[in-house]
C-alpha cells in the first residue's frame, strides 16, 4: 500500500513539474514572432529578432511585462498571436511614450517580416533621434522617455492651474446663485434642510410702469434695461451686509440676517442699501428711453422666516413665511421713490438709535397699524429724488401718458407696420402711377392717419 501510494505521488509531482515546464515556455514565447511560432522547428531569425525587440520596447514603455495589459494566460496569448486575424499585438497608450517611439514599435512587430526594418534602420531612427550622437539604444530611449514624461508633468501642472482656475470660476458663480454654505453642502452631496430664522429684514422693489415702458421698447431693450439697473443694484448691495434671493421680471428682492445671521443689524443694513439705491436710480437713465425716468417703489418688513433649498435640477434658494407676504404688501401698497416700511421694521431701526428718520402714512384700512416712510438717516448727505405728488385715490403703479415723449408712444409693432406701409408708399410700381393721377394720391394720402395720430389713440387706448 505504502509503496503504492508513493508511485501514485511521484507521478503527480511529475504532471505538475510538466505544467509548470509547459506554463514557463509559453512565457517564454511571448517574445518571439508569429512566423516562428507557426514554424513547427524552432528556429531564428533577423526579422523575428526585430520582432522581439518591439515587445521590449513596449517592456521599456509600459514598464511592465509582455502583453501584461492583456490580462490572460501566457499560452492563449501565444496562441492568438500565431492564428491572426485579428492580429493580437500589446496595447500601449499614446500618451505613454513619444511618437518616434510608438511609430518605431509599431513597424518592428509588422506582420509581414519583411516589412519590418533592419537593425541598422533601427540604429538610424535611434541616431536621428539622438542628433547623431552616438549611445545604447536602450539608454536612448529611456531618455526619451525621461524627457517625455517630464514634459507630461509640465503639460498635467499646467492643466491642473487652468482646471482649478475654472473650478474657482465655477464656485464664484454658484456661490452667486446659492448662499455659499449652501453651495458647500450641496458640493459634498450633504442635504440641506430648511432652516428657521428668527430676526430678519426683506427688501422688494418694483419699477412704476415698467409693463408700460416694456410695451414700446423691442425685446433686447428691455433686457438692456433691466441689466443695467440690476448691475447698478448689485453693485450697491455689494458694500452691505445683505444677500440677493432672486430678481422676477422688474422685482428686486433682497434679505439680511440670511442666510447668515447678524444680530439686530439686519434692518440697518437693508435700510442704508435701500437709501443708496434710492439715490442711484435718481440718476439713471434708460439708454433707448433718457427722457423717461425710472421710478421705482421699495417696501421693506422685519420677522422670522423660514429660508430653504427646492429643487435638484436647479435648485433655488427660496424665503417662506408671512414676512415675505408682509414685504411684498409694502412695496405694492408703497409709492414712487419712496421706502415704505412697516411697524416691525421701524421698531427694530428705532431701538438701533442710529438716527433714522421717519414720517408716519396712516392706516389705509381701518383696523390695520400704521406704516412709515423712511426719508432718510443722520449723517446721509446723498441727495433723494423727490417723490411725484400722488392724488388721492390715482394709482401708484403706471406712466400717465404726459410723462411719455411723443416719439416713444409707438409700439414696436405699430413702428413696424407703419415703417412697411411707407416703403410701399415709396415703391409704388411705374404702371400704376401711370394711372392715378398726383390729386388722387395726396387724397390717399391725407385720408390714412398720421403716424403721430395712430400712435397717440392706441397708446391713449392702452393706458385708459
């Protein structure tokens, strides 16, 4: 038994030192070209010495073993390179080398042998390379490869600066449109939970007329328009500690005490930004419009809030509560170029004692408090347009159509249409002026309105 299984034994170290002789020479084989693999005779060649000089090349390159990309079994990778197609060859990057490099490795392990160079093409391509001089092959191309990838760390160093200069790009702008705790949190894909502010001052502005002045300007005016005014706005808001929750249309709103909170000083801060802009929008002109001037209406209130993120795709950073509801009521119910204010927000500038003046507007509903115009502040010498006369019972929302230049009271369209009416006037063809006499035209003529006229009724219809 004991003598039995000791043969059993031997034969089984016998078939594992076989498999282990059959593995090392398909390791072996790695190098050599498929010609000589397919030749049943194992012999050598020049063309096949050339052959595996390009899978060193491709050793030196990837700094790994042959074909070790290629992630399978030494005797399958040998059998694919004998039974092309497809031709099985190792896969080197372009970015891992120069091209002198690749272009030569590439000609040396060419299927067909006789395509491949010679040494001595090898030796020129290497002495080309070198400038004529003279040096070890291998040497020579570990130096192009040391000063390739020295020029690949200055090539990355310089795409890393120009990607963290678009990443500080990218985080001023969303910083812009999100507060930047915010931004931060949602960046490291943190959730971002509605959040409770106690003490906080809201600021809404409105332009007086703007659907007038939007319905006889074209488009890109408009938006003219309302970038100037709002780069104006943005750069006041800028020197206050107060943050911009969003602009609709012609409504500017705007918040202090969030997100970050600043004790009691959240009503000081809207209420100096809000001075500054009422004397900046004394002197701005419309560029398409100067003869027009813009007047805008501005509320304010102070009281808790609720500030929150909605939305994935394009999340916003939205004010919830009756604060909000509150201020918006005071920029409707206000005047132009003037800060209304309510009870809430005159207590808390009181109580600062920062000199802050106001004047009183009685209660327009009975049973409702009182609110106040902000006229000004103890050291704010900046002069303030003075607010138009508003008769009682007149709206606080529109242009009275005398405040309109005679030349701006057309539409775009009606300007267009009259434009096109008068070209055809002008090209009126020879044959039918042949046949209307010059008494019939002027009576064409006098009989359709006057460009003036037809303005004048449908901008007075528009207004009434």
């Amino acid at each position: 038994m004991e003598r039995r299984t000791a043969i059993r034994g031997a034969i089984i170290r016998g078939g594992a030192n076989t498999e282990r002789r059959a593995i090392s020479l398909s390791v072996k084989l790695l190098w050599s070209a498929p010609e000589l693999l397919r030749n049943s005779v194992r012999g050598g060649s020049f063309a096949g010495d050339v052959f595996s000089f390009s899978i060193i090349i491709q050793e030196v390159i990837s700094r790994t073993l042959p074909y070790a990309m290629m992630d399978m079994p030494a005797h399958e990778i040998v059998e694919r390179i004998k039974t092309p197609p497809p031709l099985f060859r190792p896969v080197v990057s372009v970015d891992e080398a120069p091209t002198e490099c690749l272009s030569l490795m590439n000609e040396c392990w060419n299927e067909d042998p006789s395509k491949r160079p010679s040494f001595d093409d090898i030796f020129k391509q290497f002495r080309g390379i070198n400038r004529g001089k003279r040096a070890n092959i291998i040497d020579s191309m570990l130096r192009m490869l040391e000063q390739y990838s020295s020029n690949l760390e200055d090539l990355i160093r310089e795409r890393t600066d120009e990607l963290e200069v678009e990443r500080s790009k990218t985080d001023k702008l969303i910083g812009q449109l999100l507060p930047k705790s915010v931004a931060q949190a949602l960046k490291k894909g943190k959730p971002v939970r509605p959040e409770h502010y106690s003490d906080s001052t809201l600021y809404f502005s409105d332009i007086v007329g703007f659907t007038t002045i939007s319905a006889l300007s074209e488009p890109i005016e408009v938006v003219d328009l309302l970038n100037d005014l709002y780069t104006m706005f943005d750069a006041i808001i800028a020197s206050h500690d107060v943050y911009k929750v969003e602009t609709i249309g012609d409504a500017y709103m705007v918040a202090s005490g969030v997100p970050n909170r600043n004790g009691t000083r959240h009503a000081a801060e809207v209420s100096n930004m809000s001075l500054d802009i009422l004397h900046s929008i004394g002197a701005f002109k419309i560029k398409h419009m100067p003869e027009i001037k813009v007047k805008i209406r501005i509320g304010l209130h102070s009281g808790p809030l609720v500030a929150g993120v909605v939305g994935l795709m394009m999340p916003r950073y939205c004010l919830f509560g009756d604060t909000v509801t509150t201020a918006s009521h005071m920029e409707a119910s206000g005047l132009p170029y003037r800060i209304h204010i309510s009870l809430a927000t005159m207590k808390v500038l009181t109580s600062l004692k920062l000199g802050y003046h106001f004047e009183t507007r009685k209660a327009q509903v009975k049973g409702s408090e009182d609110t106040y115009w902000l006229i000004g502040q103890d050291g704010f010498t900046k002069p303030l347009p003075v607010p138009p006369d508003v008769i009682g019972g007149a709206s606080n929302h529109g242009i009275s159509l005398d405040e309109i230049p005679q030349r701006y009271r057309c539409s775009p369209l009606q300007k267009r249409e009259i434009h096109s009416a008068e070209e055809h006037e002008l090209h009126i063809p020879e044959e039918e002026t042949k046949l209307n006499s010059i008494p019939r035209a002027r009576e064409v003529r006098s009989i359709r309105p006057s460009a003036d006229l037809r303005c004048n009724h449908e901008t007075h219809r528009s207004t009434a």
